[in-house]
C-alpha cells in the first residue's frame, strides 16, 4: 500500500540530492550515496551491486544475465565478483528494468535498478526494509540522480578515444588499489592475501603506423587494443591509458604468476588479431607487483624498466620486474624517504 509522502521525507530527499550533486569524484560520490542510504532507507542491509557482463563489451539481456556477476561497490575488499543466476530476485530487476519488492523472512526486501546510458550497471538491494524508511518513489528517484551523476563523472575520468580510464584517473585509482592492498596484508597478518600486480604496456613501431597509414588509422588500432584488454581482463582488473600508444592494467587479486600467464595471453591475442589496413601488430609488456606496503610511483618506475628491458630485446615480449631483478639483468628500484633513487 502508498503512503503519502511527507514535506519532511520530502526536504531530506532534496538534501540528499544537493549533497549527491556536489561531489566531483566517483568515489566520493559512492561514498555519500552510502551515507544517505544508511541514514535514511531504515534497512538492516544495503548493498549497491555493480555489474559485469560476461563479456565487458556486451549488453544484459534475457540471455547472458544468468552468467552475469556482480561485485558490492560499498565493499572495497569484496575481492572477486561472483555469479548473479543464484538470486532470482536480482535477474527478474535486471530483466525488467522495474523495482521488485518482496516480503522475506528477514523483512520486506527492495531491489532498485539503476541505469547506466543504456541498460541496467547496478542493483541497490536493500533487505529488512522497515516501513518508516523513505518511500520507493523517492529512492528511485535518489538513484536517478546517483546515476546522472556518475554518467557525468565517468566522462571525466575515462579517455575519450578508447573509453578506458585516463591518465588523470591513473594516479588516484592505482594509490587506493594500494592502500586496499596493504588493509588486507596488515587484516591477514601478511598471510593468505592475494596479491595485486602492475603492468605497463606498448604498442611496438607505433610511430611507424601513424607515420605510413596516418593517424586516422592509428587511432583505430589504439580503439583496437582498448577493446582487446577489454575482452582479455575481468571485469574487477583496472584499465588504464596511459598516454599516446602506452596502456596500464593493475591485476586485482593476482600473483606474479598468474599475472604473467594473464599478460602473455593477452599479448598472444594482440600478436594474432587482424588489424585492419595495418596487419600484424605486437606489444611489449613489463610488469611488477604492487606491494601493500609500497606507492604506487614505485609500481610505475619498476613496471617501466621491465618494459624498457622488453623493448630493448627484441619487443613482442613480456617481462617481469622482480625476475629481471633476480637474474641480475636489471639494477632495482629503491625507495628513500620523499624520493624514489634508482642504482
């Protein structure tokens, strides 16, 4: 049954949506979304869910959302996603584009979608509803404005040409990869912790392409490549351009290991995939881990000598920092007090 809204409900939702407006990070702007919901929606749980489909480049529909998966965007350290078909609830919002409301033994459940440009990117589940939480339509219209607000965002922090994060975006993403990083190595006591890993990558004789073809023909193979990284990482690794023909990935949840095997697949579909007008092209890859305990500069400076060492032998390779060290190939990377020194 509707109740009527109050001129009350009505000024907090307006505070609300000042509050939503204001901010100019995405994080920060998820952050106050967070507060909002767990001052004012009277639920015993809230979780925004952000979605993956199972190709980053496809849409949801009928189809695919049951082997969709979703990560809790107000959980920093939820580590992987993990499968939707297991809630129905979920898959019936995502399909319908419409609340679904549902009475539980916990309490009513409420399961709002928002939208991205064009289909469903988010689920705000909310369990153990009290009635005297906002109304639906108001919180529907919250999330309306989250979503604006984000669509807005997200222009600014992603490259225009290849749609990954930009460079600006670089350096605060990669510094809170860090920090959560180094939360769950000190919560863990240094044990059992997946790591997380850094890479730097290249498109080899790039010049030679816009040089020959012309950049028309250039940009198309950087829109390429974006989608190649697209379609070769998940959903929870983060993609970055970092300038001109150079790229970053920071591989969530990822030993040296397995992010070399990642990195080399992935440099494997770069080798054979047909560009068009140009033909064969190749990359070169340097990598590192992105130790709890360190910064992100660091990161960087040991990625781009595993890089450099890469395109100084040979190119169409991938080569990791820590081993290159090891066999005494490349001098390390120290960190002082304010200062990276390299010797």
């Amino acid at each position: 049954m509707t109740r009527t809204i109050s001129a009350r409900e009505v000024s907090r939702s307006l505070d609300a949506v000042v509050e939503l407006t204001r901010q100019h990070d995405s994080q920060q702007l998820l952050a106050v979304l967070r507060r909002i919901l767990q001052k004012d929606t009277g639920a015993a749980r809230a979780r925004l869910l952000g979605l993956s489909s199972p190709s980053r480049e496809s849409e949801f529909d009928q189809s695919n959302v049951q082997h969709a998966t979703f990560s809790d965007q107000f959980d920093a350290d939820a580590g992987e996603a993990r499968p939707l078909g297991g809630d129905p609830d979920l898959i019936a919002c995502i399909c319908s584009g419409k609340p679904v409301h549902r009475e539980t033994q916990g309490g009513r459940r409420a399961i709002f979608p928002v939208f991205g440009l064009r289909h469903v990117r988010a689920l705000l589940v909310l369990d153990g509803v009290r009635d005297d939480g906002v109304p639906g339509e108001l919180l529907e219209k919250l999330l309306q404005v989250y979503s604006n607000q984000m669509l807005t965002l997200s222009r600014s922090e992603v490259d225009a040409l290849t749609g990954l994060y930009n460079r600006q975006t670089f350096d605060e993403r990669v510094r809170r990869m860090a920090q959560r990083a180094a939360r769950q190595r000190r919560a863990a006591d240094g044990h059992g912790t997946a790591g997380v890993c850094f890479a730097l990558l290249d498109l080899d004789h790039f010049k030679k392409v816009n040089d020959e073809y012309g950049h028309l023909y250039g940009d198309e193979v950087l829109i390429l490549l974006a989608r190649l990284m697209l379609s070769s990482f998940r959903h929870e690794d983060m993609l970055f351009r970092y300038g001109g023909e150079e790229f970053a990935v920071v591989l969530a949840n990822a030993e040296l290991d397995s992010a070399g095997r990642s990195l080399e697949r992935f440099r494997g579909s770069v080798e054979t995939y047909p560009f068009p007008q140009i033909g064969t092209q190749t990359v070169s890859i340097g990598y590192t881990a992105l130790a709890g305990d360190s910064v992100a500069d660091h990161a960087v400076m040991c990625a781009d000598k595993a890089l450099y060492f890469a395109k100084s032998n040979g190119r169409n390779q991938v080569r990791c920092y820590e081993a290159l060290v090891g066999d005494g190939k490349l001098a390390p990377v120290k960190l002082t007090q304010g200062d990276i020194e390299l010797f």
